[in-house]
C-alpha cells in the first residue's frame, strides 16, 4: 500500500536533486474553458519530463550491494532520460535499452547523463524483453517506467507541490499511458484531500486505460499513431490500475486534432513547447471533454522533449487543424494576367499566399493550362470556406489538398 507518507519519504530524499516546478496561471485558457486553470509546469523539469522523479525515488531506495551491479531500462524516450540522470547523480552504471529507430537526439540526451545506451529491436517491446534478459543475466536492477511502488511515490510529490503552490484545488487533471503519474498524484490528491476531483486523460488512439475500465482489468489494445507518443502504452500496468480505480474520479479519452491544436495553443500564447502527452491535460479541458466550470483546475503538463526534426509539422498540422492553413489547387488558362488575376482575389479576401506551385504538366492540365497549388495562411475554418466559395463563383475549380 503506497501511502501520503511514502510520497512525503520520497519528496525529501529528491529536495536537492528535482526541480520544484512552477505553477502558472493562465489568463487564456481561463477564459477557453470557463475556469481558473494553472498549469503545472513540468516541461520544465530537469530531463524535461517528469520520469526523473520516479527514477530517482526507485534508485535511492536501492541498497548498496544493488547499487554496486547498477540499474537498466528500456525507454525510447522520457524514461531513458530519467533514470540516466538519476544513476549519474547517485554514481552508479546504467545501461539503457533503446529501439533502433528512436530520435537521435533522445539517444544523445541518454549518452549525455552518462548511460551506456544499446540499440536493439525496431520496436519498444524488442527492446524491453532484451533489457529483460541482459537484466537476468547481469544482476543490475530493472527500473520499470511505471508499475512500480517507489516510481509512483516518485511521481506523486507532484501531487504534494500543488498543494504547497495552490491553497484551494477543485479538480487535477493528467495525462495517463502506464499510469505511473496519474496514480502517484491521484494517492497524494486523495489521502491529503478527498474532495479534490482527480481525471486521467489519454489518446483516443491509444485509449488502454479506458479498455481496461471497460474490462475491469488491463488488457493489451492495438493502439494507432498518436501525436501522443509519450503516454501510447498498450497495457497500463497492474499495480498503477489498481490504484487509479480507487482514486482516480474519471478517465477521458481526446483526439488527434484536440492535442495539435492545444499543442500550438500553447506555443503561441504561453511560449510553452510541450509534447503531444502533455497537451492532452488541458485539452481535455478546453474540448469539454470533462464537466467543469468556476473551477480551479490544475493541468499536468507532463514534458516538453520534442524532437526539433518534430517542430515544424506539429506546427503546421496545429495551423490546419484549427483553419490557419490550407493548400488549394485549381486550374488556369496559361496566359499572361491570369495567375495575377487569382491572387487579387486571394488578396482582397485577405489571405496570405505562403508558397505557389506553378505546373504546366500533368494528367489534369490540357495544352494551354497550368495547374496553380498554392498555400496560404488564414484565419480560421470560415474564412476557408468563405475563400473556397469566393473562387467557385468566380469561375474556378478548386480542390482542397489536406
């Protein structure tokens, strides 16, 4: 039984070592959402995630002797990082085992803190079932990502800052994959005070939470690709159930184009960069997905490691999402002033060309044509539709291209 006790152990043997993350309140999303709404800020935690405090919590706890033969993990991402932080803090060795194909810069992130990194499998599960063996055979003590007692207590001395941060709490919500986090803050929320309503939100492409509420018990899902590639867990984990069963108020699941959208949201109007995962908290808010109003809500905003190769297509597929982007194209008479002729009505409806694409060949264009693609940026879906329209009635064909 993890108890409030266990989180306050672990948030003192980590007080030198973790950054305590700001809370902030925003203006904006308070006004979305219809609530006051602080986000916690641990994007800005060292690691850039919150993992780090798992980690460390689970390898203080180790004795001497464990210490000595080192810890391993299998991670492509957050977790890596954490649990190479942590040994390189305590000076012990780690070994982490990363897929083939993860970002090479969370590989060099991992190398940095000291880890000596494996690359094995092209899936996570290669992975994990190698660091399995590699564990049996060297002795060094498997560090799971989220089902376990120590990793969750780690997690939960978030749940134990809110409360130092923020004297009156209705409602916390976080994103859930293993469940790690939500069950570690769901125990520090509940035991301190029950009142506080506690939600878990997850990708509707990769829901196994959800599933496994459905079924009363975890269960192994086939997830499809999600901008939320830091909570796409395909079974959440025994233990971490358990508890959000009996703690956690509700689980919401949120869209692809919800996170994109909340993910630029917070880009542009708080200057955070935060990945898919952690966007699906205030999503879920500002999609009405859970039932709050006059609130004070406190959104997890789990990490903020993005792969800079990631940045500009999250960026454009959040501007196509919320109607800021679209890419038409049509077909003109190849003559002199017709091309022009297209973009004065563009400019008069106030749309601004970002690129053109200008084709004299193709299996839709005859002698004497040219096929125009051209991208622009707009304000939102209406002036979309009303730019469509505009040009239909101006004698143009137009094909959308999303």
């Amino acid at each position: 039984m993890i108890t409030l006790q266990h989180i306050q152990e672990a948030q003192q043997r980590m007080k030198a070592v973790v950054h305590k993350t700001p809370l902030e309140f925003s203006q904006t999303f308070s006004r979305l959402s219809n609530n006051r709404v602080y986000m916690k800020l641990e994007n800005l935690q060292k690691t850039g995630s919150f993992k780090v405090r798992g980690s460390y919590n689970k390898i203080m706890l180790l004795s001497d002797e464990e210490k000595s033969r080192g810890v391993i993990a299998a991670s492509a991402g957050n977790h890596a990082q954490g649990v190479a932080y942590s040994s390189r803090m305590i000076g012990i060795p780690c070994t982490i085992v990363m897929p083939k194909g993860a970002p090479l810069s969370k590989i060099q992130a991992t190398q940095s803190y000291g880890a000596n990194v494996i690359l094995y499998g092209d899936v996570f599960d290669e992975s994990l079932e190698y660091a399995r063996n590699l564990q049996q055979k060297t002795g060094a003590t498997f560090v799971h990502p989220f089902d376990d007692p120590a990793v969750i207590a780690g997690q939960g001395t978030i749940g134990l800052e809110l409360f130092e941060q923020l004297d009156d709490i209705d409602a916390v919500i976080c994103p859930v994959g293993g469940g790690g986090l939500l069950a570690g803050i769901a125990i520090a929320m509940k035991q301190k005070n029950p009142a506080i309503r506690v939600y878990g939100v997850e990708s509707a492409a990769c829901a196994s939470t959800t599933a496994a509420k459905q079924h009363n018990q975890p269960i192994v899902i086939t997830p499809s690709n999600t901008i939320a590639d830091g909570i796409a867990v395909k079974r959440i984990g025994d233990l971490t159930f358990s508890y959000i069963q009996k703690y956690v108020d509700d689980i919401v699941c949120v869209e692809e184009t919800d996170i994109s959208r909340t993910m630029l949201y917070l880009l542009e109007r708080n200057k955070l960069l935060v990945e898919g995962s952690a966007a699906c908290s205030l999503a879920a808010l500002l999609y009405k997905k859970i039932p709050l109003e006059g609130k004070n809500v406190v959104a997890i905003l789990s990490g903020g490691n993005v792969d800079v190769t990631l940045i500009s297509r999250i960026i454009e597929r959040g501007l196509v999402e919320s109607g800021r982007f679209v890419t038409f194209s049509t077909v003109i008479s190849d003559k002199p002033g017709q091309l022009n002729k297209l973009l004065r009505i563009i400019a008069d409806l106030e749309a601004n060309v970002m690129s053109i694409d200008h084709q004299r060949m193709g299996t839709n264009v005859l002698p004497g044509q040219a096929e125009i693609r051209f991208s622009l940026e707009t304000k939102n879906s209406e002036h979309i539709d009303q730019i469509q329209r505009v040009l239909i009635e101006s004698g143009y064909m137009i094909r959308r291209l999303d």
